[in-house]
C-alpha cells in the first residue's frame, strides 16, 4: 500500500486574518517559513508579518532530503540549526557508481576548514518544515490556514489580495512562496520561462513533450532484511538512467526508511512497489535474488524535470512591492539537492533586506525608493545564483540520464578518470554545498 507523510502542524486556538499587514507572504512551505523567521529575527515585528497557506495541514509529500553546508550555516542564524542538526543524518561523502565500481565521490569532510558543517545533513523535508514551524510559532507569528489567494491587485498605498471566498487584505510587500506554479508570479504578470530555451515549462508543447519523456519516481521505502551499507547513499548511473539510494534518519517504532529515486517510464503517473523495486535492481546492475528487497512503500511519486527563472524576483505594484523565492521564482532538476537549499537561503536574505527598510515603509503611504532599490539589489545578487543552479542541474541530469551504451561507457571512464584525481571530491563537494 502506498500513502503519503503529512506533516500535522500543532494545534492553536481560532485566530483571525488580518485586514491588512505590512509584509504577507504566500507559502508556508520551507521557503516562506524562512523567511517569516528571518524578518522576525532582524527585527520585523512579528504583527507586521501574515503567512498563510492553502493547505489544511503541511507538506504532504516530502521531495527534498538534503541541507547543504552553506544553508545550515544559514539556518544557524535563524536559531534552526541545532534542532535539525539532531534529527538528521550527517553524511560525509556521496559516491556516484556504475554498479558496485565507485567512479566519483564527493568528499565533504575536505571543507572543514571553510565550514563548521562539513557534510550533507539528510533529513526528510516534513521535519525541516515542522522545526520551521516550531521556531515560527516560538516567536510569535502563525500560519493562516486554509487560505488561497485567487486575486490581487496594486492600489495606491499597497497591494489588495482576494482569498477563495471574497475575504481581501491589504499589505505593502506581497512574497510569493506559492511554488513553481505560483499565483502570485502568474497574477503579477511577471514572465516564468526556461532560461535557455525561452520556453514556458508550462505551455501546451512543453506539456506534450514532457510527456514523452521519463519522469523520475521518488519512494520512501522499508525493506524486508538489511541492506547493506556499501549500497546506500549513492547515486548509480545504471542502463535506464538515475537511481538514488539514500538512507533517511530512523522514526520512533519503526524499521529503516530509505529514499529511492529512479526514472521511469514516460506516462507513468502512479508508482507501484514492483516499479521502485524494477527500477533499483536494473539502477544496481544485479540479479533479481540479490537486490535487496522492498518490503513496503510509504510514501510515492513521480514528477517530470521542469526548468524555469522568473524574468525578475521582484517588480513594483500600485503602492507595494510583489518578491518572489524559492520555486516561485527558479526550478531545476533535483540533482545535487540544489532546490529547497537555494529557496531557503533566497528567503533568509530576503528576510534581511526587507527588514532594513520596513521602519521608512511603515511611515510612508506607498514604497519608498531606498526600498525598492534594496529590492533590486536584492534580485541582482539572487538572479544569477538561480541561474548557475540551473545550468549545473541541467549539466548534472544530461549526464546522469545518458542511456546509449556507448556513450555511458564513455561517460564512465572519464568519470572515472576525474575520480582519481585528489582534488576533484573537494570540488564536486564544494559546488554541491553553497559555499
């Protein structure tokens, strides 16, 4: 049987949406957590901050699993760290193989002395959101939930939203944390486009193709007997692509959680245990009798790789600002666990930027220069890191997906090749932590 996590945030007495507020964000996803935390941190009032989601209940499938050095060190800052710090696993190195040969590894414990988090910390993303609501709530501002925004509009001191329902609100600064298909970019007409192509990932054709090509299928998986430790956390470039083998931190009363990624077959929208369980031995390159075993499937999905960059982060509106983080504004493939990691530290900044200036916003009618000025610096600094994000995953995920048995062997040996040069795990590491 298959059925999906749902993180449950804590019970809180009825409370009401504001009329208006000085900062909403739309989102309560990790993005737009950090970035209420972040506000209030430096500084913000948390009665000048309002973040709703549309959902009853938090994340009800958890993708991203890792938290790179950079972004702890991030966290750290929001007082997040240590609790995430004891619930996840730290995984010092992530070995990419062709069946059992190890062609490359990226070898985290070589950037100790440029961080204090010289690993990958693996946790699943309903615990990284439940610590950000935890920490939220421990200073004072909560999620409105159910609450979908269907509309908004400029006026002249501010931005008006519409939720499902007809109930409005005024704000100053509208973030939009909403996800890669987020209502607040499409509504603030800001374009969201392949940055290479030019192709909205979103369009009829693009849709088409899609769904021509092979999606990738996530599983949280138990096994029925141990698996050995040579096999977990690495990523096997196998005959049919990507297969991902991670072990996830151990629950109360239950037997190891594993994650497995693996592409699939184009149109495959439901994903059985024997589809994961096909998927690992073809991704392993053994016999059917010694792949390891899936006993039962927790929680499964299958999605198509999508890439998109905002045309901008930000733009003004009436009287307000509309910002824009995390998949609202980038998407790219998973690969190297780049996403939740780069929409994390976007909001933080965020959160840094808006608060300098939200003392001269709250005494003006409309948004000051020096706060759209820090605005656009803002998205000078963000945009391009978005987009190296998106080339590198674009790079990683041609190479990961190669199928011509001729090129694979090709691709192997200079992988290979680069693995036996001393230098070459510290910079795939390094490029993989943020730093």
């Amino acid at each position: 049987m298959v059925y999906s996590l749902r993180y449950h945030p804590p019970p809180l007495p009825s409370l009401m949406t504001p009329d208006s507020t000085t900062i909403l964000i739309v989102g309560a996803g990790p993005t737009g957590l950090a970035c209420a935390i972040s506000l209030v941190t430096n500084g913000v009032n948390p009665q000048d901050i309002a973040i709703i989601d549309a959902q009853a209940q938090g994340l009800n499938l958890s993708r991203a699993i890792a938290i790179h050095a950079k972004t702890v060190e991030e966290l750290e800052t929001l007082g997040c760290s240590e609790k995430l710090l004891s619930q996840g696993i730290f995984n010092h190195v992530m070995r990419f193989c062709a069946g059992r040969t190890v062609l490359l590894t990226a070898d985290f414990p070589t950037l100790a002395a440029r961080t204090r988090y010289p690993f990958t910390l693996t946790i699943a993303q309903t615990d990284t959101e439940r610590v950000l609501e935890e920490r939220l709530l421990e200073l004072g501002v909560s999620v409105h939930r159910p609450l979908r925004l269907v509309d908004l509009k400029g006026i002249s001191d501010g931005i008006e939203v519409t939720f499902e329902g007809g109930r409005t609100m005024k704000t100053k600064f509208l973030i939009g944390a909403d996800g890669s298909r987020s209502m607040v970019r499409s509504l603030s007409g800001i374009l969201y486009r392949d940055p290479i192509s030019g192709e909205d990932p979103y369009n009829d054709a693009a849709r088409a193709r899609s769904h021509q090509e092979k999606p990738l299928a996530l599983g949280d998986v138990h096994f029925s007997g141990d698996v050995p430790s040579s096999l977990s956390n690495r990523v096997y470039l196998g005959p049919r692509g990507l297969l991902l083998v991670v072990r996830l931190p151990d629950k109360p009363n239950s037997k190891p959680i594993y994650r497995l990624g693996c592409t699939v077959e184009p149109g495959t929208k439901d994903v059985s245990k024997e589809m994961l369980q096909d998927g690992l031995r073809v991704g392993l390159e053994l016999s059917e009798h010694d792949t390891p075993k899936i006993e039962s499937v927790m929680t499964a999905s299958a999605f198509h790789v999508r890439y998109a960059l905002a045309d901008q982060f930000y733009r003004s509106l009436g009287g307000g600002a509309v910002v824009l983080v995390g998949d609202a504004a980038h998407i790219h493939s998973p690969a190297g666990g780049q996403g939740m990691n780069l929409g994390i530290r976007d909001s933080i900044q965020l959160g840094r930027v808006l608060a300098n200036v939200i003392p001269e916003t709250k005494s003006n009618d409309t948004i000051p220069a020096v706060a759209l000025e820090a605005l656009e610096r803002y998205s000078v600094e963000r945009r391009p890191l978005a987009l190296q994000v998106i080339k590198m995953t674009k790079t990683l995920t041609r190479i990961v997906l190669i199928e011509n048995t001729f090129i694979r062997t090709v691709r192997n040996i200079v992988l290979w090749a680069l693995g036996r040069i001393p230098s070459s795990g510290k910079a795939l590491a390094l490029k993989l932590s943020g730093l």
